[in-house]
C-alpha cells in the first residue's frame, strides 16, 4: 500500500502540471481548453524528437547520468521542449481563440475550436510518428530501488518528483514576487479593472498561455519518462486534467496540485483492490464525493 501510494504521487505530480497549466488559463480566461492534454503529447514527442533525431545529428553524448535511463541529451531537451510547447499554445491563441473572443464567441463555441486543435495535434503526431509506442531510449534497463516499508520505486521517478515541486516552486515565487506574476494574479481576480489601472491584458494573456504550455510540455515528457510516448496521452490525461482543476476549486494553482496529488494517489491505491481499467472511474468518484460535501472545491475560487 505504501509503494501505490509513493507511485500514486509520481502520478499525481505529473497531473499536477498539465492542470496547474490548465487553472492559469482558466483563471485568465474563463475558457476550459480541451486542447491542453494534447499540449502535453506535443512536449513529449517535441522532446523525442530532439533527443533520437535533432541532438544525435549535433553529436551531443547522451551517457546515462547515474542510475537514471536518460543523458544529458534530455537534460538540454527540457527548456527546448518547454518553449516549443509554449509557441505553440500562443499560436494557437493567436490564430484561433483570440479572433474568436473578439467576435463575442460563446463558451460552447470556444470548446469546440479547443477540441477541433486537440485533434489537429493528434493527428500530426500520428502523421510523423505513426501509432506505435515509443520511448527515449529503448533498451535500456531501469533497475528500481528498494526504501523503507517495502516501497520500490526507480530513480527516474525521484527525478521527476524533484522536478515538478522545482517547477511548481518556481511559478509560486513568480507569481507571487514578479511584476508580471502580479498582474497576472490581478486580471485574474478582476479582468476589467486590472485594464481599467493600466495593465496590458493582451500581454498578460500571452505570458499565461506561454507559462501553461511550458508546463503542459514539461509535464508530457516526465511521462514519457515515467511510462512511454503514445499519440493518444494526452487525450487521456485530459479528464484527470479537469477532475484535478475542479476538485481543487477552478482557477486556484494551489487547489489544482492539491486536486492533481489526490487523483494520482486514488487511482494507484484503487488497483490493489480493482483491476487498473477501472482505476480512472475511482477517482471520479472520490471527486463527486467531495464535491457534494464542498460543492467549490478543496480551497474554493481563485487564487
């Protein structure tokens, strides 16, 4: 129970960057991207792209770094990979949802388009990378380490761990001790009076779809670290995305890792129980249970 526990906020960790990304949007824009799960498969295969095409080309060494199944290569592939994303989720923005918002779009019409990019993005990647499932560096063993209480777990999972509480440390002081972290957290509260005392929202809006790509990237390569690479994971992610967001309290960063931590380690703990088909429905549940009881959320509003 205690090692399904440890895996469940490996999980859980990886959740919470696609759905902190996911509530910054959100918090800015009132808008439920369905594109961003996708957003994570883009990083993923943007980051095997540097690593078994772009980077083996430049001859960049890629010896494994300790006991971890990667190099350097993906060391140097994280803030490549997490720009592209980034670009990409600003031109969508631009292309795409900002003339809609312009034209007063609905909600309805909003999801659509997002949902209509989801499958632009799906597609390419099983254009270029066909449907078979990938990894980094095939072939490589990942030998697991034995902890305390029985617990295995392998290096590149304490990686990761150590990397989304390094990513998600750095958005807190960012938001919180950065001008633009100000008036980010200011249209958020209120957009019209955050334009009214001379905040450029148009800028604002792009740092926000720029900062939830980067961490929708980041997030879809840990899991091809953690798992493998598969046009259709970010597809998959997509509801667990929303479950963390709304179980958490819709637009609240905080409550998104909280939400996105409490998923993983239900869906991990449900399999010593059920069969892992079934471990998605699992936290569903747990999330209508504490919906009915706390019907805004773990912290409730925006943050």
């Amino acid at each position: 129970m205690a090692e399904l526990f440890v895996y469940g906020i490996v999980l859980g960790s990886i959740i919470a960057l696609g759905s902190i990304g996911l509530t910054l949007v959100f918090g800015i824009l009132r808008f439920a991207n369905f594109a961003h799960g996708d957003l994570m498969t883009a990083g993923a295969y943007f980051a095997l792209f540097l690593v078994t095409g772009l980077f083996n080309w430049l001859g960049i060494p890629d010896k494994n770094l300790g006991l971890l199944s990667f190099g350097w290569r993906m060391i140097f592939t994280f803030p490549v990979s997490m720009l592209a994303v980034s670009m990409l989720a600003i031109l969508l923005d631009r292309i795409l949802y900002r003339p809609l918002r312009r034209k007063k779009s609905g909600n309805v019409i909003l999801a659509m388009s997002a949902l209509g990019a989801s499958f632009i993005i799906q597609m390419s990647v099983l254009i270029l990378w066909g449907a078979d499932s990938l990894f980094y560096k095939p072939g490589v063993l990942r030998p697991a380490l034995e902890l305390p209480l029985e617990i295995k777990i392998r290096p590149d999972q304490i990686f990761i761990i150590l990397v989304v509480f390094f990513s998600i440390t750095a958005l807190h002081l960012f938001l919180k001790h950065t001008k633009m972290g100000k008036a980010m957290r200011a249209t958020a509260d209120h957009p019209e009076l955050a334009r009214i005392t001379g905040i450029n929202t148009d800028r604002v809006i792009q740092w926000t779809w720029g900062m939830g790509g980067a961490m929708a990237g980041l997030g879809g390569i840990l899991y091809g670290i953690d798992v493998q690479l598969h046009p259709g994971m970010g597809w998959g992610f997509i509801l667990p995305l929303f479950a963390a967001t709304i179980l958490g309290g819709i637009g609240n960063m905080y409550g998104a890792l909280v939400g996105a931590l409490v998923m993983g380690v239900a869906q991990q703990i449900s399999t010593a129980y059920i069969l892992p088909t079934y471990k998605p429905a699992v936290a569903f549940i747990l999330m209508i249970l504490i919906l009915l009881v706390r019907p805004q959320g773990i912290f409730g509003g925006r943050s």
